[in-house]
C-alpha cells in the first residue's frame, strides 16, 4: 500500500483532474491519497497572521482545510472514496478502491506532537505512512526536488514542512517525489512497482 500526496499546490492546476483519473485507474486496492491544504490552508495562515490565535486552533483550521481539499478531489473523481479512519482506509483498499484521507481524527483539544508549528501535510503524510506501515511514500509537488538528497535538506529547501524529518526517521519506506509534470512516471510506478 502505498501514501501519495497531492500538494495543495495542484488545487488550481488542470493536472490534479489528471493525477486523481491516474491514480482511480491504476491504484485500486493500494492507494491512500492524502490531501494538501491548498487555498484552503492559505486562508487559515491569512487569518492567524491577522487574529494571533494559539497552535491548537491553527493545527485544527489546516486539518479542516485537508479534509476540504479531499473533499473536492473526491467530488472531482467520484470513483475514489473519503476514508476518515485507519480501519475505514483498509476497507476501502481491501474493496480494491482507492482512498481519499479526510484526516479528522487528527482534529486535537490540546497540544502534542501533531500542533507543533512545523507540522504540515507532509508531516501528516508520513504519519500516516507510518500508521498503515505503508510501503512507500511520495510526495507530488509544484516544485522539482534533485533526487537522493537527505529529508532534512528538502525540509532546508521549503520542499517539506519543518518536522517531516522527525516523521520519517527510520521509516522502513522509501520516500519518493514527483514533479506535478511527471504523471508518467506515476503510471510506470503505478504499473511496474519494481521500476521504483
């Protein structure tokens, strides 16, 4: 099973119609899709710039802008299914559909680890890699990243939030990232894992 996360970034691009078609076609049974915030995540910075609001509240705007972004590309791509908890996501998969995270569960009435201001979706990505021991992570971007660099110096880079490091120390899975551009490479990934 493998996490794929769509950037925020693609909220406006044409292509996420291409990503999401792609990936209902060929990913049935082993695809969790995890949402970026997009626009939605915009706004919520926008406001705590304005307001000052405390981490708490800020964490549980940009969980909520996820679950708009997922909710939009599963009205986009009807044939993909929102799955709120880790047992809903192996229901789906185990269906052989693909999954959409709506990551409500995350929603928090206090701080931990998951308010940390340096936490984003990328970090809520692997969290969830590591929650379902996913085989593989990738990240699609805006953004191109030079492959084989360390995770902390895409972090450096502003490729990733500030503790996606933190998530994937020692995570047993490779973690991968596309340029919004290659959807090809998705395909050949998609259909010959091995070329991975």
């Amino acid at each position: 099973m493998w996490v794929v996360k769509l950037g925020g970034s693609l909220g406006r691009d044409p292509l996420l119609r291409e990503w999401l078609q792609e990936l209902s076609e060929l990913g049935g049974g082993r695809i969790v899709v995890v949402p970026g915030g997009g626009g939605f995540a915009g706004q919520v910075r926008e406001y705590r710039a304005q307001w000052a609001f405390d981490h708490v509240v800020a964490h549980n705007m940009a969980v909520l802008a996820m679950a708009q972004y997922g909710l939009m590309m599963q009205g986009m791509c009807p044939g993909m299914s929102l799955a709120v908890h880790e047992k809903d996501i192996q229901g789906v998969l185990r269906n052989a559909g693909v999954a959409v995270w709506a990551p409500f569960s995350l929603l928090r009435e206090q701080a931990d680890e998951m308010t940390h201001p340096g936490v984003g979706s990328d970090s809520m990505a692997a969290w969830l890699s590591n929650r379902l021991n996913a085989e593989m992570l990738l990240l699609v971007k805006s953004t191109p990243a030079d492959a084989g660099q360390p995770v902390e110096q895409y972090a450096a880079q502003g490729l990733v939030d500030r503790r996606f490091a933190h998530f994937t120390r020692g995570a047993p899975y490779p973690i991968e990232f596309l340029h919004k551009s290659e959807l090809a490479r998705m395909r050949e990934l998609l259909l010959h894992p091995a070329a991975g």
